[in-house]
C-alpha cells in the first residue's frame, strides 16, 4: 500500500499508534500539541513548507518566509494560545541565491514583528528543494479543544472562504480572472494570509467559546474534524464567500458552494463554537478587535455534517486538503 493510498491523516494517525503516547500530552491528535507542565499548558506546533508542495507559482520568497510563520500561527489561534516564538529548520539546495534565502528571512522578520513572536535560531542543512520547518511553542493557562462543542452551540468563523479554490482553478486549471484588481486581491490573500492571533487568544482566556479548530484543511474536512472529536452534529448554514470571489464563481459556470466546500484550504480561519448567550459578548470583540466574524451554523446531538439548503439537510463528504493525494 502506498502513503497516496491512505492520504496525509490516516498516515499521522497511523504513525502516532506506533509511538508511546505521553500521558501528560492532554490534546493527542489536533492541531496543536500541549502538555501539562505543573499548572500551565506547554504548547508546540510544527507544520513544514516544502517548495514543492506549499509554492504557488510566482511566489516570492518573502511570502514563504512569511507564510510558514503564519501557517503556525493558524493552529495557535484556534486553541487561543500565543506562542512566544520558536525555531526555524531550513532545508536549502547549495546553489540557492543568498539574495533569496535572506528575502525568506525578512518575510519570516516581518510575520514576527505583526505578531509579536520572536526567532531563537534553528537550523540549516541541505536539500534538493527548499524546506523551511518552523517549530513555535508557548505557555498557557488555558486551551481551546476540538471536542469542546456542545449541541445547542453556535459556530462562527473569523473571515470569508473561496480565495483559494479562485486560485487553483486560475494556475491549476486553465481558468481566466479578467479584473486585474481582484487578481491582485487574491495574490495577497494567498501569499500574506492574515490570522486573528489576539482574537482567539481573548476568547480563550474569557471563557466566550467552547471549541476552536483552524479551517486551512478546508472547510468541509474541518468541521468533520470538530464534529467527530466533539461527538456531535454539525449543521452548516451559511458560508461567507465574498461577493466578487460568488460571481468568478459564477462567471466559470460553477457552483461557488462546491469549491469553496472542499477545493480551499490554506484560508487560515479559525471556526469557534460558542454557546448563544456568549454570542454577543463575541461580536462585540470581534468588532473591537477588527475581524471579520461570521455565524455558520449551530451544533446538534448526533453525528455527521450537513448543508442546510432551504428545508433540506444535504451530508457532506469529508474532504479536504491532502498533500498525498494532491499534485500542486
């Protein structure tokens, strides 16, 4: 059998069975790792960039300094923790321009800089194609779990869905975007994606939501993930895709739903279940705090994800993102 066979989170989970599991470690398979050490949480996460996999093309090299950081800090910003800042492993062919490896770094500077996280050192080796590993870890009093959400929950996300897919088609699948403007838009999306560090970190320390998971597997996947490990149903009512992301959609004859569903990824939103009387107290934060909150759907009893359309209940499959099965 091979690891394309079973996909990138059968193989993760495979591969922990075969380790002793630390009993201290009090998250097991999520997005980040956190273990009680006295009466705190030590919290780490490590996901790579690989030039192969993670580039898209044209991207500078800024954008994968700076985007390897914020990839990590996605899951930070899910479990509502801060880290305090890390270690970079840097993989780099020997005939790489010294020029680009320090434009890497100044993408990597500027991530720390926006979100207050510092570089210890690391370490750099040789590959065939450029590899950067940061690891981030940081202390907390409390994190937010997947298996927190409760039937009778709201969900909510911190931003909009759909510039991704736009993307793919446009440099994957032949399709065109005439309006210069909105390209533009998109390229920044996807090569400095933003994530609402302090937002998720305010919620988790006043208690307003029960649950957090980072969506940049995409948005289908995600909420199976949160549904499986909370044991509940999810029922998913409204999706936020910006109006000029609905009508490129459109305008390639497809339903904007079905992209946005399962060809995204890489958005970097979190999503929180909150109980409803916490749901005000969390909009007025996210207004104070300048993010983009959007009510998706409610938690029932039960199991399973569904779209709600009209009267009806339509399953979702579980799909997403998967570097095994996916040839960028």
């Amino acid at each position: 059998m091979k690891i394309s066979d079973i996909g990138e989170f059968l193989l993760i989970k495979q591969l922990l069975q075969i380790l002793d599991s630390d009993p201290r470690e009090i998250l097991g398979y999520d997005d980040v790792s956190a273990v009680k050490v006295q009466e705190r949480f030590l919290v780490v996460k490590t996901d790579m960039f690989v030039e192969s996999a993670d580039r898209w093309p044209g991207m500078p090299f800024s954008s994968i300094g700076w985007k390897s950081i914020v990839m990590n800090l996605s899951d930070f910003a899910a479990k509502g923790v801060k880290p305090l800042g890390g270690l970079i492993s840097l993989g780099i062919p020997g005939d790489m321009d010294l020029t680009n490896v320090k434009e890497l770094y100044r993408g990597i500077r500027n991530a720390c800089r926006e979100y207050e996280i510092f570089i210890w050192g690391g370490d750099t080796s040789f590959a065939k194609e450029l590899v950067v590993v940061p690891l981030l870890v940081g202390f907390s009093d409390k994190i937010l779990r997947r298996s927190g959400a409760k039937p009778g929950d709201i969900l909510v996300a911190t931003g909009s869905f759909g510039y991704t897919p736009v993307a793919y088609k446009v440099f994957f699948g032949g399709y065109k975007v005439k309006d210069e403007d909105f390209w533009k838009e998109i390229l920044n999306r996807i090569f400095y994606p933003r994530v609402s560090l302090k937002f998720g970190v305010e919620v988790a320390r006043n208690n307003i939501v029960n649950a957090g998971i980072d969506s940049s597997d995409g948005l289908a996947w995600s909420l199976h993930e949160l549904a499986k490990a909370s044991k509940v149903r999810i029922i998913l009512e409204y999706v936020p895709i910006p109006p000029r992301v609905h009508a490129q959609l459109e305008a390639w004859g497809l339903d904007p739903l079905i992209p946005t569903l399962y060809e995204g990824g890489e958005e970097y939103v979190a999503i929180y279940s909150v109980s409803p009387e916490n749901l005000d107290e969390l909009y007025y934060l996210a207004k104070k705090m300048n993010v983009d909150l959007h009510t998706i759907g409610r938690v029932e009893e039960g199991s399973g994800v569904y779209l709600r359309k009209r009267d009806k209940h339509i399953p979702l499959e579980a799909k997403g993102w998967d570097h095994f099965k996916h040839d960028k």
